[in-house]
C-alpha cells in the first residue's frame, strides 16, 4: 500500500513537473507566431521532404511532429498535410488517409525492386 501510494504521488509530481515544460515552452519566442505560418512551413517541408517508402524511419516532415505538442497539434489540426504523398510506408496509409479527412490526395507512386 505505502508502495502504491509513493507510485501515486510519482505520478502526480511527473504531471505537475509537465505542465510546468508546457507552459515554459509557450512562453518561448517561436510560440509567438500565428499556427497559420506553422502550418504554411510545414505545407512546404511536405511538398519537399515526403517521407520514405521503405524505411520506418525516414520520417520527413512528419519529425515536425515531434518536435513539441503545439507543432504536432498544428500538424494534426491541418488535413492537408496528411494527404499528400500519401504512399509512404505501407504500416502508416491507413493512419494519413484518417488524418487528411476529406482534403485532396496525392498520390506519389515509385516502382522499385
């Protein structure tokens, strides 16, 4: 019991020591830019860096994602991203088709050995 407690309070001081990131990061210059310029940056990084067909990897623009929860938020809150070059690896189709929702695709098909 005093072990599930002391996991408890781990758990709540992990949470506490989070919030205290999140805020910390919004408060950092780049969050004062519009989402809109986010996602016009991350429009072009897709048209640019599409991610790799065969490796799991090879992320390309999608490692914007990554970077903190408000550039992975801006990503998510933005279908078109998703729907371009949308071949990418096979284990990741099903998921882009969801997040691009009813914005255009685009296809980018290479045939290789």
């Amino acid at each position: 019991e005093a072990r599930l407690m002391l996991d408890k309070e781990l758990t709540e001081v992990e949470s506490a020591a989070l919030a205290i990131k999140m805020r910390r990061n919004s408060i950092a210059p780049i969050h004062r830019l519009p989402s809109e310029i986010f996602a016009k940056v991350f429009s072009i990084l897709c048209q640019s860096h599409a991610p790799s067909t065969f490796s799991t990897w090879e992320l390309g623009w999608i490692t914007v994602t990554h970077v903190c929860r408000h550039w992975r938020q801006i990503a998510f809150d933005n279908p078109s991203l998703w729907g371009t070059n949308i071949i990418s690896h096979p284990m990741w189709i099903e998921e882009r088709l969801s997040r691009s929702k009813n914005s255009p695709i685009t296809l980018d098909i290479s045939f290789h050995p």
